[in-house]
C-alpha cells in the first residue's frame, strides 16, 4: 500500500481488513571483478568492473616489450594455463573475483662451444634487450679459423658482440693449427743429402738427417745461420717459427808423396800430389844416362825395378819412392 519494506524474501499479511496491493521490483545482480598488474605490463580491464550473474568477462594482457606473462591469478588460483593469445576469458561469473596479472623480463640462453686450439668466453641465461660481448682466444699453437653463430659463418673474430638479445644463441669457435717451413739446402746434391725442405705443425719437434755420400764429408751444418758444427743430426725444439737448416759438405781429397833418389824425376813431380778421392793417377819415372831403376818401393812395399805404377780409386794417403 505504498510503504516500502526492504527486500525481504517474505512478507506476511495479517489481520487483514481492506485490500492489499503489493508490487515485488526486480533488479540484475551483479558482481564485482577487481583487477590489477603487477610488473612491466597492463590487463585491460584494469581496475573493478561490473558483470552481471552469469555473464562473461574477458581480460587482454599485454606484456611490455621484452618482458612475458608469467602468472595469472584469479582469486589466488593460477588460471596461466588458461590463456591464449594472452587473453582470459572468465564465464559464468557467479562471485566477485579478483583478477591478478604478473609480467617477468624474458631470457634467452647464449651456448657457446670452443673446438681444439682455444678458448670461447662461457655463455648462459641472458635478459632480454641484453648485449653480449664475446671473446675468442686462440691458443699459442693456432689461429682462429672461424666463429659460427646461430648456423653463420661470423669469420675470424676474436670477439663478437650480440646486441639487443632477442632469441637463443649458439656460438661454435673453431681454431686451425700454425704451420711452419724448415728450409733445408746443401752446397752440392752430388756430394750428399739432408732430410728435404717441408711444413710442420707448431709444436713438433722434426729431426732433419745430413748424410755425405761417398767420398764426401760434412764440413759445417748452419741452422738459421748458426754453426752447428760437424753433425749428422738435428733436432728442432717445439716449433713456433720458420727456420732454415744447411749442410755444406767436401770431396775427400789424398796425399801422395814422391821421391827418388839423384838421376831420377817422376810425373807427376816428385814432392807432394794432392789427388781427389777415388782418382787414379799413374807415376812415370825417368832416369838420367848412367842411371837404372833398382826398385819403387810402394808404402814401403816393393814392386820392382818398375818405370810405371798406377795407384787406382785412391781412398788413402800413398808413399812411392
């Protein structure tokens, strides 16, 4: 009868004595969802909003750049693995909610591997927008050949910097070994040999042979210009550098001494005859009138009363007399 008496859910009549009217309004319940963010990124709606029982309410989150959804929370429970495209979609609402929303920096893993000969700064889980500074090092024994990143052939850096991180790296290095020559040489190949010029890895420790072929001696072995004396070996120290080694060798050379007594000359002359080795050389002797040959004697050997005498593939001193 015009009186307002609340919301009740019942309402009693009594003692009735006239007519009643009584007129019920209805009005929509709705609900409140608060929600908020927390980190480097926004949920829209952001703050309460009103739905209706039963209705449905969908929130977009947007991460800042570099930065990801890392939780969602809906009255405390995790609803992270409701979302697509960022989006959550709440039905059915029958209560108030609250609606959380956390954003975490994203990060991205930087691999790096080093080959044989040498060293790649240690990568590891890197923020977003980062820059990483990497260095190469070779060791002393090879260079850097090449620094391969994410499948690309970078070339030989020794270091390389990513800028702005914003995917997964891997970075592979790679080292090829030093070389060097050891050039040999010999005055003459016919008087004698030494192991041949060639390339050795750094480190090694090559043995170079000198040999004198017959009838020859070694006279001196330089290496990198510095005798070594009468040797028949060398053995360089752990390689780091090119060097040069040479072998100088000499004929063997023999003395053959003449003499005679008055009346007699000789060719060649009597005295001294330096001779190659094996040479041949024949003495012819000639004696004055009233002179005769009685004996030659050979390194004190007799060989008669001879006018000639051949001394054949001569290896050693000789006295004829």
């Amino acid at each position: 009868n015009g009186n307002n008496i609340g919301a009740p859910t019942t309402y009693t009549v009594t003692d009735i004595h006239s007519d009643y009217d009584i007129m019920v309004t209805f009005t929509d319940i709705n609900y409140t969802l608060t929600s908020s963010s927390f980190g480097h990124g926004t949920i829209t709606p952001e703050g309460t909003t009103l739905v209706a029982e039963n209705g449905t309410q969908v929130y977009t989150l947007v991460p800042d750049d570099c930065y990801t959804v890392s939780e969602v929370l809906v009255d405390g429970v995790s609803y992270l693995n409701e979302l697509e495209d960022n989006t959550l979609t709440l039905d059915s609402i029958q209560s108030d909610m609250n609606i959380q929303a956390y954003f975490q920096i994203k990060t991205y893993n930087v691999t790096t591997t080093a080959a044989e000969g040498g060293f790649i700064t240690e990568g590891g889980v890197v923020n977003c927008g980062s820059d990483v500074e990497l260095t190469i090092t070779a060791d002393a024994c090879h260079n850097i050949d090449s620094v391969v990143v994410n499948g690309v052939n970078a070339g030989a850096v020794e270091t390389y910097t990513i800028s702005a991180i914003d995917t997964d790296y891997t970075v592979a290095a790679y080292f090829s070994i030093k070389t060097y020559t050891i050039t040999s040489s010999v005055n003459d190949t016919v008087m004698g040999t030494i192991t041949a010029t060639d390339t050795f890895d750094c480190g090694e420790t090559p043995t170079y042979e000198i040999t004198p072929n017959d009838g020859y001696y070694i006279v001196d072995v330089t290496v990198d210009g510095v005798s070594q004396g009468i040797i028949t070996s060398y053995t360089f120290g752990s390689l780091d550098a090119d060097h040069t080694i040479d072998a100088e060798f000499a004929m063997y050379t023999y003395t053959l001494t003449a003499t005679a007594n008055v009346g007699v000359t000789s060719t060649p002359a009597l005295g001294d005859t330096v001779v190659d080795y094996n040479a041949s050389v024949t003495y012819t002797f000639t004696v004055d009138s009233c002179y005769e040959i009685a004996d030659v004697l050979v390194d004190g050997v007799s060989m008669g009363a001879i006018t000639t005498y051949t001394f054949d593939s001569i290896t050693a001193d000789h006295i004829i007399a």
